[in-house]
C-alpha cells in the first residue's frame, strides 16, 4: 500500500529530501499513520529516523522557516510547530527493560526495532519518506489487517509488553474505549496476569489515561475493561466496591457500579465537561458505607451523598486530580445529586427551588444534567414520570431565577452596613443578621432587595437588643 497522496504536509517531502541527502531513512510513524487510515482528525506527527531525529529536526526546522525548535537532549527528541501541526523527531531505537522500573535502557537501533518497541501493531505502522519509496507503508506486524479487524494486539509476546512497561495496559484500554477496538483474548489475560505491575506506574501517568478513557462518547466501556482486568483495584478500589448485589428476605438493591456507569454515559451523551463526568462517577461512591436493610423498607443509603462528598478530596489526592476549583465543583454536585430528585417527589415550594438555586450557583445546570442522567430505571413509565416531573423543576427553577435572582446571591445588607447601622464592631449579632435575611429571602418572607433587606435588619436588630445609631 502506498499512500503519497495524503502525505500533503510539506514537513514530509522536506524531511525525505533531508534523509535522502544524508543517506539515511526516515518514516512517519505511530499514531499520525493509524488515524491517517482511519480517518481521524490528527494533530500531530511523529517523524523516527535511523539517525540523530535532533539534528533532522534542526535541519527540516531552517528548510520551512521555522524560528523554534525544542530540544530535549536527554531523550534524544526534538520537536516544533507548522501548520498548526505539532511535528517531533526522535532516531530509532531499540529498548530493553529493568523489573523495577518502566524507564526503558535505549540504544540506536534500525526502524524495525523501533517498531518491535511499540506498544500495539496500530501503532506501530510506519510509511517512508525517502524519494525512492515516499508513501510506502511498513507494516512487519499486520497492523492494517487489524485495523480493519478493529482490535488491539501486541506486536510482541504481551506478557512481555506489559510487564516491559505496565502503562501499555492502561494505554490499551484507553485505545479500545477510543476507537471502540477489541482487545485480543491473550492480550486480556495478559493485562490481568500484570495487573500488580501497575504499581510502579506513577499515578500522574495513570491519571492521563484516565481522564482519556473518562472523556470517551461511552467511558463505560473503558471503566469495564478496567474493572474486568484487574486494573480498576489497583488504583481506585472505591470504585469497584459499588460492585455486587446482595439480597435479604428476597429483596435486592441493584448493582451500583453498573448503574454508575450507566449514570456517566447519559452525562457524555449530554456535556463534554470532564468533571461533570467526574460527579457521575463520584455521586453514588459512598454506598457501600451506607448500605442498610430495614425491615419493611429494604434497602437505604441514607448520607450516602453527605459521605461521599466527603470522600471526594482524599479519592483526588490519590489520583493526582486537581485539589482546586475543580475538586469543590465535584465535590458540590456529588453533595447536591439528591435535591432535585427530592423536589420530583413533592410538592414544588418557591422556597425549595430558591435554596436550591443558592446552593448550586452557576453549576445548577451541571447538576440538573447529572440528576437526569440518574434515571436509569428498567421501568419505562417510572422514567417517563421523573422526566416530567423534572421538567416541572427545570420550569419552576426558570421562573424562580427570573422573579427572586438568588442563584450566587450575596444579603443585598452587607456586615458593614449592618455594624454601621448599629454602630457595632464585628460580632456574633452581625452574622447572625445576615444569617436571618439570607433565610427570609430564601423562605420568601421578603424579596431579594436592599430597602426590604434594611427593613427587615432594623426589625431582627430590635428584637436583639440593638438600637440604631444616630
């Protein structure tokens, strides 16, 4: 197969004359190949040439007018921009592994043994650039016949490959949840026998994979292949103990690691917020903890949202996710998962909406797609009824915002203008007043405005025993 006519970036034709002049061969390689032939959007190319890639990219550089090249001498890799394409050159190597680490001990080698290296027969397919064969494909391990045949292989034995570096697992299931691959029999019970391997993998490495499987059109089917392996205990056992049906007096409770990821597919069917993905996955993980039968009512995960929330910061830590803004986003929706579907089940109050729109602010339509998302029932009128139901919430919280504008409110009466008010110093009495008409705002007993507010201050300051200063 020969395909010159897609290789339209000029990087190719300069980079084939470069080698050509220096008598040494040269291919695009990896990844660039396997979504050329897929089809795929690709922003980047990976060039690999039986010489130094730093100084091919210096020279490749200087042809097309490109000012800066990065260079990372240590790795013998070096990369720039063009076109919008981010372009890295790297020499052909072969690799030979340690037991206790996944840092590989690297020597010059010919394009087939940086083929050998590679972590699947997709990856490892290559097309030359020099004159005589440009476009050529280099296929030594029938990549494009699995391709075709849309499954994930090793080139090599894949006890070897994954125990050589225990990430390819990880990178295997992140493939197969992509581009919705099968991962070859041996290759699953290999990736099971290695499972333990993981261990020398850091989590920032496995956190990447991660997230890239948890920003898939269905992360179930990575988070399956995770589960099945034995890779999900290994770093996110929480997880995996939402796994299990127990049963008692012939009552049982569903599966909830299933119903999870039932919850995260009806999320990325909606928003591509990856941590509004992270609150699917996180909003049930305290259920184990909660789990009760009671006699008469079967079975309850009482707090199992007040839990779990809290559970959330020490999961993050873990995972090397970010302590940040984006943890208390999780953790609030993880919180707040059970509201709405409360409001569902009565009778709608303004002021259950108003404290609802306070407490969610501006993520309460993250929160009302995940409580959606939620609905997973098997029973067809049950969903039909919920969705109607929030649909009346949806409505209701519209015409709340509109009318009272509490969502992210702050009490239009400030403490300082209540310690001014009362010629007062900051005290108890002052966040107690601001306490009482953040409440009366929410109950409705007085609008969401200043003079109303200042009213209702001098009113609560009177019966404090504060008078007002002159």
């Amino acid at each position: 197969m020969n395909l010159a006519e897609s290789l339209r970036h000029p990087i190719f034709k300069v980079v084939g004359e470069i080698a050509d002049s220096k008598k040494e061969k040269a291919f695009a390689i990896g990844g660039y190949v396997r979504d050329l032939l897929l089809n795929r959007d690709v922003k980047d190319i990976d060039i690999v040439v039986e010489g130094s890639g730093i100084e091919l990219a210096k020279a490749a550089a200087k042809k097309l007018g490109v000012k800066k090249v990065t260079v990372y001498k240590n790795f013998g890799t070096a990369m720039f921009i063009s076109e919008g394409y981010e372009i890295e050159f790297v020499g052909a190597r072969k690799e030979s592994y340690r037991s206790n680490s996944r840092k590989p001990i690297v020597e010059d080698g010919t394009i087939e043994d940086d083929q050998q290296r590679r972590d699947f027969t997709i990856n490892a397919l290559a097309l030359s650039l020099n004159s005589s064969s440009f476009g050529e494909l280099i296929d030594p391990f029938n990549g494009l016949q699995d391709l075709e045949g849309r499954i994930i292989r090793t080139p090599l034995d894949p006890d070897i490959t994954y125990s050589d570096d225990p990430l390819r697992m990880m990178r295997a299931i992140r493939f197969a949840s992509q581009l919705k691959f099968t991962i070859v029999p041996d290759s699953i019970d290999a990736i099971r026998n290695n499972a333990d391997r993981l261990k020398i993998v850091s989590m920032e490495r496995i956190e990447v994979e991660l997230n890239k499987i948890m920003m898939t059109t269905r992360p179930s089917i990575g988070l399956k292949l995770l589960m099945r392996t034995g890779l999900l205990k290994e770093f996110f056992p929480e997880l995996l103990k939402l796994k299990g049906v127990e049963r008692r007096n012939g009552i049982a409770h569903k599966d909830n690691f299933y119903h999870t990821l039932e919850v995260i597919d009806n999320v990325a069917m909606e928003s591509d917020n990856l941590w509004l993905r992270w609150a699917a996955l996180m909003h049930d993980i305290a259920k184990p903890q909660t789990k009760r039968f009671m006699p008469g009512l079967g079975w309850t995960f009482h707090g199992h949202e007040d839990r779990g929330a809290r559970m959330v910061p020490k999961i993050f830590k873990r995972l090397k996710l970010p302590l940040d803004q984006k943890m208390k986003y999780v953790q609030k929706l993880v919180l707040l998962h059970l509201r709405p579907i409360a409001l569902t089940k009565e009778e709608i109050t303004d002021s259950a909406i108003r404290r609802m729109l306070f407490d969610a602010g501006d993520d309460i339509d993250d929160l009302m797609i995940l409580c959606r998302a939620d609905i997973t029932s098997k029973n067809e009128s049950k969903v039909k009824r919920y969705l109607k139901n929030y649909d009346l919430v949806k409505q209701k919280l519209i015409e709340v915002e509109q009318k009272d504008s509490v969502r992210n409110f702050q009490p239009p009466v400030s403490g300082e203008c209540i310690m001014e008010t009362f010629g007062i110093p900051p005290s108890a009495n002052v966040g107690k007043l601001k306490r009482l008409i953040k409440e009366a705002i929410l109950e409705g007993e007085i609008r969401n405005d200043y003079d109303e507010a200042f009213d209702f201050m001098l009113l609560k300051g009177a019966e404090l025993g504060l008078e007002k200063a002159n």
